[in-house]
C-alpha cells in the first residue's frame, strides 16, 4: 500500500527535522511491504517552517509539502488529506510534529491496517497507553474528563481516545466522510471524524500509545475555545443520531403503523360492524406488515433485507417479535401492575409498558433483524 505520514506543522521549525530524520532512518527501512511517504501540512508559519521543509526534501525524496492559509487543524487535515489522496495515497497517518506521537508505533497501526481494519485509532486511555506523568493535575483531570464526556454523550463506549490525534486512516474512510468535514475545522475534526466512521460502520482498531511530553515549542490550543467547539459538535450530533437517525425513525414509523390500525378499527366496526376484536386484530396484522416495510426500506434502508426466502423469514420472525412485545412486555406490564398497584392507575401502566416495548422493539430490530453490517 501507498502509505502517507501526513504532520500539520504550526511554528515546528525546532521539531519537524528531527521528526523526519527519525521517520526516514529509523522507522520506515523497518517497513518493507508498503511504500511509505511524507507529507507536512504547514500553515504559512511565521517561524519559516515551510522553508526548512523545501531544504529537506532534496535530501528526502518521498517528502512533501503542502502549504495554505491558517483555517486550524482540521481544515488543514482535510486539505492534505485530499492532496495525499490525489497522489495515491492508500492509508493516511495523523501525526503531531513536535514528538508526542512515537513514530515507533507506526509499524503497529500498519498491521492492523493489514488485517483489514479501516482506521487505527492511537488510544492514552486503554491499558498500555498514557498522558504524561509530568502533566499538572489539572491538565489531566481535562484530558480524561473530556474523553470521558464525549464517550458518554455520544453514547459509544467501544473507543476511548476520541480527541486523541495520532491515526491510521484508508483512504476510503476519507472520502466517503469528506463531504461532512466542513463545519469543525479547528481539533473537533478529530472527533467528528471518528464519529462519523462509527456511523458508517467501517472497522475500526484501537492501538495503546504513550503520549509524550512536548520538548520544544508550544501547544497550538486553545482549551477553552476548543472544549466550546466540542462540546457543540458532541450535543447536536448526538441528539441528530438520536431523533433523526434510525430511532428518529422507528418512532415515526410505529406512528404510522398506530393510525393504519386506528383507521381499520374503526372502519370494520363502524362501516362493516364486524366484531370489535376480529377488527382490532386485523388491523394490528395490517399495521405490523405496514410497519415491516416502512423500516426495511426507510428506518434500516442501509441493512435492507434482500431475496424473497430471507424476506419471508425476517417477516415472520417481526410477526413473532411483535406479538411477544405485546402480549409479554406491554400487557404484561399492565398485569403486573393491576396486581401489586390496583387497576385504578392502568392508564400508566400501559404508558409505562408501551416505552419498555419501544425499547424492546427497537433492540431486537437493531440486533437481530437489521442487524448492523461491517462497512464493506
Ligand atoms: N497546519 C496546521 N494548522 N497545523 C496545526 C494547526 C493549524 O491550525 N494547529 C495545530 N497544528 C499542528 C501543530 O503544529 C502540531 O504539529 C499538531 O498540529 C498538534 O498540535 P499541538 O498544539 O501540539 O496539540 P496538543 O499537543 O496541544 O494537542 C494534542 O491533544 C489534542 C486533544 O487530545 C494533540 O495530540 C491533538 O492532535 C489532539 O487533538
Ligand atoms: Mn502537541
């Protein structure tokens, strides 16, 4: 594979040439089965970064340069990114510049990568990763905390470096994902990226890295704006997923699926005076085959269920589900409440076993019958 180191360079005049010699003469002849390449993402710094960078690369052949105006970290990922891209570039590394990334890890996001992963997370908060011990306290309790919130409000746990920066990216991820990487273009790309990655279901590994000290310059953040920014980024995307994303949806569907069997009632009984039960019953049959449909091709339209024999069998198996959640959960919880608390409050009962059902339904959709794919 074509493989890019891609450094954003900021004021790193006093880092980068070590970085890069340490890159070229100790870490890539280690690499044999990828061609491995630099590219520096350098914002016009003040400091003539940019210049040392041309200096080097007639000594460094596979060093590249791309130059811009200073719109923060993120937009100068997505400008390198897709200039790597457009040179070849197969996998793309994050990497900080000023050494806190230990280029000694390469080799080990790389095998990943060889088993198939899409993106290679470096992670300071699994077993065998770290934040400096030297950090003060305060700067810790930020780093942890900060994870730590992003994981919760996003409700995924399985990463847990989100804000981190060291990564191995394929390029498939990175153009699939462009498109929606325009509105945070300072460090909260690095979590709307990954968030996004998680969304589409690409695979995605963690690799424990230490994060070292920085020795020379200083840190480009700016902690306040940046929590800010990701603090607004983490909310409304995570209420997005939530009201308009596949629950959004399955909500909306079940409306329907609630008036479709309120219509037939009232009609058999009303118009053809048929049997209130024979009514409700049919119109539950109608709702639930409406309700099928509906999330096969709009609420899970990205697991839609293909073939007629395997259609056959998920409709049977929503039938069935359907007919537990109602019959078990929902009335259920209206008995056992009638029970312990008196028919008196049935009404909640019912409103309470109707949310457990929403719950339940949604779980066995999501789990069993759209069961989520592995990006392909
Ligand atoms: N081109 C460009 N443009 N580079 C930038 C910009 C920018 O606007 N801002 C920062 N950089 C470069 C820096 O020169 C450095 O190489 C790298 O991006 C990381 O910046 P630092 O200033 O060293 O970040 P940090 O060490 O404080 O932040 C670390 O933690 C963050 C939050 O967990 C990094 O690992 C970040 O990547 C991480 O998001
Ligand atoms: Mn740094």
């Amino acid at each position: 594979m074509n493989v890019v180191v891609i450094i954003p360079t900021f004021n790193e005049k006093g880092n980068i040439e070590n970085l890069i010699d340490i890159l070229e003469e100790e870490v890539f002849p280690k690499i044999k089965n990828h061609e491995m390449r630099i590219l520096i993402a350098d914002d016009n710094s003040p400091d003539g970064t940019a210049r040392e960078i041309e200096k080097l690369m007639s000594k460094w052949k596979n060093l590249d340069l791309t130059t811009g105006e200073k719109k923060g970290l993120g937009a100068a990922y997505v400008r390198a990114m897709t200039y790597a891209v457009e040179k070849g570039a197969d996998v793309m590394f994050e990497m900080d510049a000023d050494l806190q990334h230990d280029p000694a890890k390469i080799p080990e996001f790389l095998k990943k990568m060889d088993e198939g992963y899409d993106m290679v997370i470096g992670t300071r908060y699994s077993a065998g990763g770290s934040i400096p011990k030297e950090w003060p306290f305060k700067r810790k309790m930020f780093s942890v905390l900060g994870n730590l919130l992003v994981r919760t409000i996003l409700l995924k746990f399985s990463i847990h470096d989100w804000t981190g920066g060291y990564r191995a990216v394929k390029k498939e991820v990175f153009i699939k994902e462009k498109p929606e990487l325009t509105d945070f273009k300072g460090y909260t790309f690095q979590v709307s990226f990954l968030n996004k990655a998680v969304r589409d279901g690409f695979r995605i590994a963690e690799v424990p890295f230490h994060f070292g000290e920085r020795h020379v310059g200083s840190s480009k953040i700016a902690p306040m704006a940046y929590i800010i920014d990701l603090l607004k980024y983490v909310i409304t995307a995570s209420l997005q997923e939530k009201l308009f994303g596949p629950f959004g949806k399955f909500l909306v569907v079940g409306g329907t699926g609630f008036i479709i069997q309120a219509v037939i009632l009232r009609a058999m009984v009303g118009v053809w005076k048929i049997d209130p039960t024979i009514s409700n019953l049919t119109g539950a049959v109608a709702a639930i085959f409406s309700n099928f449909n509906l999330n096969n091709i709009w609420t899970f339209k990205t697991e839609k269920i293909h073939g007629l024999m395997q259609y056959l069998w998920k409709l049977f198996n929503f039938y069935a589900t359907s007919a537990v959640g109602v019959i078990l959960i929902q009335t259920g919880i209206i008995f056992l409440g009638d029970n312990l608390f008196g028919k008196k409050y049935y009404f909640w009962y019912f409103i309470f076993g109707t949310g457990i059902l929403l719950i339940y339904n949604f779980t066995v959709y999501r789990l069993i019958i759209w069961r989520k794919q592995p990006h392909k």
